[in-house]
C-alpha cells in the first residue's frame, strides 16, 4: 500500500491522502516535490510531505493523483523544512505556505525551467555549396548562420532582413539546427566594477567583525541614519562573493528596490536579480530559479524573497530590519526578519539586521547577548550630524500646516541653492471634508474612519477598505455648499509650496505619484541633479534615500503617533521622525530638523531631540517590562469579525469560555479580552479580538494548537471569519 500525502493550498490545516498515478514508480519520490491532484471539481498543485503505507481513510474512497510534476523539488530541504516549521509557528495551513514559498507559475504547475531562448545555427557540415544555385535566399541566409557560431535568435535575423521561414528549409536539408542558449557568466572575470570606498575607523571594526563570523551569526548592525552602513554591507558581500557564494540582501519597500539595485550593480560585476511584487510570473521565476542555480550571486528583494533558495548561501542581510512591512499582515502572517534568523541557523551562515533606529524587540536580543552588536555612530565622511528644532505652532496660524517661520526658512534654504525635504504622512489632498455650517463630516459608511478628499483626480477615498465617490457638491445632512477640507494631506502641501515657490519644482512622492512604471526613477533623477527643489511626500521618503542636497527637513506633523492606542506608537513615531531627520545633511552639507508639534514638551520628543534613539530605547524598554509588554511576554491574537455588530465579539466571548471550561490552560497563558478591535468597523465587516499571551513561548504554542483545533472544528466558526496573528507587529 502506497500513499502520497500531500499539502494542498487550501484554508484547512491539514494534510490530504491521494494514491499514486497509473505507471509511477514511487520509490523515487522526494517529499518536497510537486503532485497535481483533483480536488473537489478543480485540479491543484499540492507538495508531497511523506510516502505513507496506510491512510485514516478507507482505500476505495482515495482518489488517484492526477500527475507527477517535478523529479526532485524545487525548494531545497532545508527551506521545505522551514517553510512547514513557519506554517506550525505562524498557525498557517501547511499547504499554503508551502505554495508562497514558491513562485506563482510553480504553483499553477508550470515546469520548474527557465524561459529558454531558443537560437539557430548551421549545423558542423553545413555548407552554402551543398544548396541549388538558385536558392540565393537560402544561401544568404545559411551564410549569416555560419557567421554566428554562437547561435543567433530569429528575432535578430529578421532585424537584419533574412526571411526566418527558411530556417524550416534548412532544418529539412540538415542545413541549420535551433538549440536552447543558457545564458552564462565569467566566473573568472573581476566581480567588482568599482573600487570600494575607505571606511571610517568604526566601519572598518563592524566589517571586520562580519568577516570574522563562521557559521550561524545574527548581528545587529546599528547605525546612525548616513553612517555608511550599506557601503560596509557592499564590502561584507564582496568576501562571500569572492569565496563563491551568494548573498541575499531584503529591503522593506518595492520603491527600495530600484536604487539598491543600481548601488549593487555599480559595484559588482556579476548577475544581480530583484525580486518584488511588481514583476511579472515569468520575470519571477526566472529570477528565482537563477538564484537557486547559483548563477545569480545577489538577490535582491522584499519580504517574499526570504524563501528564495540559494546554491551557495554566504549572507543574508534585512535592511531597515525595524520596518512592519517585513511582517504579512493577511493571509500567512509571517516576518520575514525572523525568518531570516530561523534560515541563517539552518544555512549555517551570517544574518545581518540593519537599521538606525532598531526595533525593541532586537536591541532586547542583542542587549541579551543572543545577538552581535555592532555600532556605528559617526557619519561617513565629514558629514556632521543634523541640528534639531522643536517648532512649537500652538496659536500660530497655519498656511495648508505650514506656519509662518518655517515658511520663511524654506526660502532661505532655497536661496542658498540646496534643497528641502517636507514630510507629512498623510496621503490625499485633506484628510476629510467637513460642511462649514452643521459640522457634517464625510465618513466611510463600510469603516471608522473619515473619507481622505482628493483633488487629482477629484474624488473621495477610504483607504482602509479602497471604497472611493464623487466629491458631493452639497452636504449629506443639511444640503448647505459650504464644503471645506479638514487639515492638509501631501497634494494640498504640495499646492500652498507651487503658490508659495513658484519658480521652484515641487515633486510630490507618495503612492499615488508612484504607481506609475518608472515614475519614481525620474523624481529621484531630478533630486540628485542638485538643483534647488522641494521634495513632499509619505514615509517612502523616510527610508534608505540618499539626497545629497537636502539641508533641511520639515517634519509637519511631529505628533502624529504620540498618543497611539497600539503600544508601538511611541516607538514607531520615534524611527520614522528620526529616519526622516536622517534625510538631512550629508557630506559637505550640514543639516537642519524642523519639527513642528503642538506638544514640544512632551517627554519622547524631548529624549529624541536631546539624547537620541538610544535613551528613548532604554525607557521605552523598561515601560515595557514594568507593563510585561514584548518583548518580556509572547503573544498572539485571535481576531473575528462578522456582518452584525457585536457578533465577533460574542464569537470569542463564547471560544474564550468554552475552552477554559473544556482544558486546562497550559502554564502561564492567560486570555486578554474580547475586546473591539481599534477600529471596529472595516470594510463593513464589525471586529472583535482576543489577546492571548504567556512568559513561555512552548506554552503559548501549545494552547494556539488547541485553540485552532477547537476553532477548525466548531460550527459557529461558519458565521464568523477568524485568523491568528502571532507576534502580531500592530493591534488594528
């Protein structure tokens, strides 16, 4: 008896037995590869977990699978494992996260093979002599083969005129024969394009360190915003590389990634290729398969790259490791800088985690000694470090949130030829529309959340749900037409600076700028011209940029974060104003931090200013063990939402006393709540969730097993929509 076991990409967390194909032998199956299988009335693609000799099933009722796809998986063995370990980690159905640690078209069942190019050449005892005297074309055409030993594609000999449909003529006379090129790479040629630059003496002590480490190594690089921390990233890679491995470097946002790649590619001479949500299927796999085949040496991408395998592993880097955008916040909800830790102890290699502005959770780690910790806190080459001012605009009026002295130190940076960054992390032309007679305001009726008004092109959006209207031209209550916008958001900043600067560009850069191919190259094109110009924009500004000409940065809204209902708002608030601030001065060029804030003598600004990230960090640090907050605790939330208000709610209330009745709760794990979450309403679905934590991480695991268990099998469950979050990186 002989049973596949299979994970199929499906919401249940479990495994599904097939029997094999007619006609396979298979005593050479490998967990790990590729089965297609019926499933319900559709085909899948599922990941053969073990060869099995009995099933809970009867056998006549097991289906046959459908085909055998792959002779040997496609994910190595040490990342199949670690993409099961992350699925049992993260409460995720195995099958899924098997599925998005592989490329899409792998998941749909293409073959694991690279887009090949197929070329024509003549075959060894071609010869024009050999054709009629007549066949000119056919001989000019076997000519230009002969030319091109190499090969030559069809596309190229159309370009040069030949008809390409005698190339079947050829291939008939044994003339001409079409072969399949893999592109390669001289392994023996230089791999730099550039000389590194000269380290500073505390670069050079955090890259002799890295090249020290043997075997698995986490370090955390911490380094001041301008300190060179990429350039010693460079030059770690550059050893790895020169012993004949590769590096995997993941930065946080797609708009990352073009510049990283032109820094890389500038310095190295060898194959670089990117991955992101922007490519297309095909581009994917390509590149994934390169990386897997070693003849990629740098990959580079986002957080999905974290499952790219690699031939020859020497280092994994997490750029900005601080940044949310390295956990999933749907679906399979798992950190890709943790899993880069969980990955480098099975590759056996270095993982560096990068930033200014680490999050608690890792200086916890390093402060602990299970981390390395490597400091840089001088600025590469003589630039100094920005001044900072605390802009108190309590009573001053305000120009679209510009006040009057700020203003006026715009248009003297201007003056004197550098430029100006002004940050406000709010998208959309105001953050609402209010009436000016009754104080109707235009809210979201799927969210709690207000309508952000946009003026290009001219509509009203929610960016929580994406539901999007026409502006109205009167109120919702009392028909008056007196609409005016509430606050300023990046257009409406971006508007009152043309008005005020008219012979100055203004480049606005948020996601509505950017969504446009290659619109953000041409925006960080005109920056690093130098010529004076305002840049505007979202946190896309806050990470990893390097402007050589901005002297100064506007920070509009200091506050914002201050007074958050999740207990990372401090701590959010304090990386972004600072990875902003960071924008400001480099090289010959001081620098100048403007905060204007309606609370300049509010504690966390005041330490940020004053005594930087780092005493902020200690404090925040010791709140958070007096509260027993993470990292001093684990947890985990259970989140529901459902169609009627108070039915999520009523959901966990019931799991909640239903399992504390039925089990005996493991260890030091206790339930939170039910409680709303932050904000209740959301794409019109009512939401609820329950907080459960505990000091022993096993403990806490054991209890999500239960509780999912628990959750799979009852029938309420069918009324609700529910998921768990562990490690969740926020509370909404």
């Amino acid at each position: 008896m002989v049973i596949l076991r299979l994970a199929i990409p499906t919401p249940m967390r479990r495994s599904f037995d097939y029997l094999p194909p007619q006609g396979i032998d298979c005593s050479n199956l490998t967990p790990g590869i590729r089965v297609k299988v019926p499933f319900g009335n559709r085909e899948l693609v599922g990941i053969l977990l073990e060869i099995a000799n009995h099933s809970e099933f009867p056998v006549h009722k097991l289906k046959p699978a459908l085909e055998v796809l792959d002779e040997t998986p496609p994910l190595p063995t040490h990342l199949f494992e670690l993409a099961r370990w992350s699925a049992s980690y993260y409460q995720h159905p195995v099958g899924d996260a098997l599925a998005q640690a592989l490329p899409v078209l792998l998941r749909k069942g293409s073959p694991c093979e690279r887009a090949h190019e197929h070329l024509w050449r003549a075959t060894c005892d071609a010869s024009p002599e050999q054709l009629g005297k007549t066949a000119h074309k056919q001989r000019e055409l076997l000519s230009a083969l002969i030319e091109h030993p190499q090969g030559i594609s069809s596309d190229a000999l159309r370009a040069e005129g030949y008809n390409t449909q005698l190339l079947k003529t050829l291939v008939e006379k044994g003339q001409a024969e079409s072969f399949v090129h893999h592109p390669t790479h001289d392994t023996h040629a230089d791999i730099l394009h550039e000389a590194p630059l000269t380290l500073n003496t505390q670069q050079a002590a955090a890259l002799d360190a890295l090249n020290r480490c043997e075997g698995f190594a986490p370090v955390l690089l911490e380094g001041i915003t301008g300190s060179g921390k990429t350039e010693v990233y460079l030059q770690a890679i550059e050893k790895q590389l020169r012993e004949g491995k590769q590096a995997l470097v993941l930065v946080p946002e797609i708009g990352l990634t073009p510049q990283t790649v032109t820094r890389f590619k500038t310095r190295f001479q060898v194959p670089v290729v990117v991955l992101h949500s922007n490519l297309s299927d095909r581009q994917r796999l390509d590149a994934w398969l390169q990386a897997r085949d070693g003849d990629a040496r740098i990959v580079i991408g986002t957080r999905s790259a974290i499952f790219t395998p690699l031939k020859n592993p020497g280092i994994i880097i997490v750029d900005e490791e601080h940044d949310p955008s390295f956990k999933q916040q749907d679906g399979y909800r798992y950190s890709a800088r943790d899993l880069a830790i969980a990955r480098a102890q099975r590759e056996k290699i270095a993982v560096v985690l990068g930033s200014a502005t680490p999050s608690l959770e890792t200086l916890h780690n390093a402060q602990q000694l299970r981390y390395q910790w490597l400091r840089i806190t001088e600025r590469a080459g003589n630039a100094s470090a920005p001044r900072f001012e605390l802009l108190d605009v309590k009573h001053q009026p305000l120009q679209a949130g510009l006040s009057a002295s700020l203003i006026e130190k715009i248009r003297t940076t201007l003056n004197s030829g550098t430029q100006v960054l002004v940050f406000i992390n709010r998208r959309g032309f105001a953050p609402t529309l209010s009436c000016h007679d009754c104080g109707w305001i235009a809210d979201c009726n799927r969210c709690d959340a207000h309508m952000t008004l946009h003026r290009n092109p001219p509509h009203l959006h929610c960016h929580h749900c994406d539901k999007q209207t026409p502006i109205p031209m009167r109120c919702g209550d009392c028909g008056s037409d007196q609409l005016q916008p509430i606050g300023a958001g990046t257009e409406r900043t971006e508007d009152s600076l043309k008005r005020l600067f008219p012979d100055t560009p203004v480049l606005r850069i948020d996601r509505d700028t950017t969504q446009r191919k290659d619109a953000m190259a041409q925006m960080m094109k005109q920056i690093h011209t130098g010529e004076p110009c305002i840049l505007v924009g979202t946190q896309m500004l806050a990470k990893g940029h390097h402007f050589p000409k901005v002297t100064l940065v506007a920070i509009l809204n200091a506050d914002s974060g201050l007074f958050s209902a999740d207990f990372r708002g401090m701590e959010r608030t304090a990386q972004l104003v600072l990875q902003v601030a960071g924008r400001a001065g480099r090289a010959d060029h001081p620098g100048e931090v403007i905060m204007q804030t309606y609370h300049a003598d509010h504690p966390t600004l005041q330490h940020l200013v004053h005594q930087g990230y780092a005493t902020f960090a200690q404090q925040e640090l010791a709140q958070r063990q007096q509260a027993q907050l993470p990292p001093y605790i684990h947890y985990a939330l259970l989140r529901a939402e459902a169609n009627g208000s108070g039915r999520a709610e009523a959901f966990l209330a019931a799991v909640r006393e239903q399992l504390e009745s039925d089990i005996l709760l493991p260890s030091g794990v206790q339930w939170l709540g039910p409680f709303p979450s932050p904000m209740e309403k959301r794409a019109g679905m009512h939401r609820a969730q329950l907080l459960i934590q505990g000091h022993n991480r096993r403990n806490l695991h054991q209890l999500l097993h239960t509780l999912t268990h628990f959750l799979e099998q009852n029938r309420e469950t069918r009324k609700v929509r529910w998921s768990i979050d562990v490690d969740p990186a926020d509370t909404f």
